[in-house]
C-alpha cells in the first residue's frame, strides 16, 4: 500500500491543493515543504530557514505520521527523504495558466502589497519572474529540466500528471494509481 506520497512541480502548477485535498479525501497527513523552508516573517517568504532545520522539522512530522503527503520542491536540499517515498507524484500545467494562476494567487493573498510602491513589490517582482523561468530554465534553478533529471533517479513509483485537468479528475487519476 502506497503511504507516503510526494507531490511537486512548479511553483502554481497545484501541488498544494492536490496534496490539501488529497489528503482530507483519503485521510493523510498534510505537510507542505514552504513551511519548513522559509522562516515565517512579515512580508513573508523573505528568510530561509538553515537546511538542518528544514530536515529535523520534517523528519519529525513524518515521523509521527504514518499515511502522509509532502508538498513541493525538496530536491537537492531534501534528498535525504527519497527512500521514504512510495510514490512521487510530478505535475505541469502550461506556463501561461500557470503564471496567471500566480498572479491571481498572489493579488489574492497580498492585495495592495503587491502594488508599485509598497512593501512586497520588489519582491513580488522576483518571484514571478523566477517563477516564468521553469519551463526553459537549465539545472542550475527549479525547472522542469531539473524536475525531470531528478526524477529519472528515484526508485519509486512515479506518476506525471501534464496536462490542464480539473483537480477532481487528478485526485481520480491518483486514486486509481494508490488503489483506493
């Protein structure tokens, strides 16, 4: 039986609402790699968190847990956690659904902060413009180049789920591949 599930992509492809509701319909635990890797500040996502940190906090958390999904880009820093995993589930949408997604995440989640001359512009800025890098982007940055060589090295079961569909049919597709 599949018990402990990885979930990336990029950065608006939906790892974290899969994995959120995902993990309510099956009954999982939910825990997401943003939260161990940045330090929670205000404006957020401004300070990393020491990569022994990140490994301890996680380890713990799936510890304690025997049925868990784990949300976002660990690779490079979080490889230790490979063996754990039963199954690694990959996703990609288009870049343009993508990046507009992230947009209307981003407005919605900081509203005017966001906004030429307040506190997250600059910030903002960078991050979508990291972000519109993915697709075309080398090994050297969180890409679907690097996605997909790290990928062809792990032992477990490996779903890729790349194309624009509902996310019930994704938690179908999910279902079928865990056997529940």
């Amino acid at each position: 039986m599949i018990k402990r599930i990885h979930i990336l992509g990029a950065s608006g492809s939906g790892t974290t609402t899969l994995g959120e509701e995902l993990s309510k319909e099956i009954d999982y635990s939910h825990f997401d790699t943003d939260d161990y890797f940045w330090i929670k500040t205000d404006p957020p996502y401004t300070t990393k968190r020491p990569v022994e940190e990140r490994i301890d906090l996680i380890s713990k958390d799936i510890k304690n847990s025997d049925r868990w999904i784990l949300t976002g880009s660990l690779c490079g820093w979080g490889d230790i956690f490979i063996p754990y995993f039963d199954l690694v589930i990959y996703l990609r949408i288009p870049k343009e659904i993508r990046m507009k997604r992230l947009l209307e995440r981003e407005k919605m989640r900081y509203g005017k902060k966001i906004e030429e001359g307040n506190v997250m512009y600059v910030a903002h800025g960078e991050f979508m413009d990291w972000a519109s890098k993915y697709d075309d982007g080398d090994l050297d940055i969180r890409s679907k180049s690097s996605h997909y060589k790290w990928l062809k090295n792990l032992n477990c079961k490996v779903l890729r789920i790349e194309e624009n569909i509902e996310l019930e049919d994704k938690i179908k597709i999910v279902r079928e591949t865990i056997d529940l």
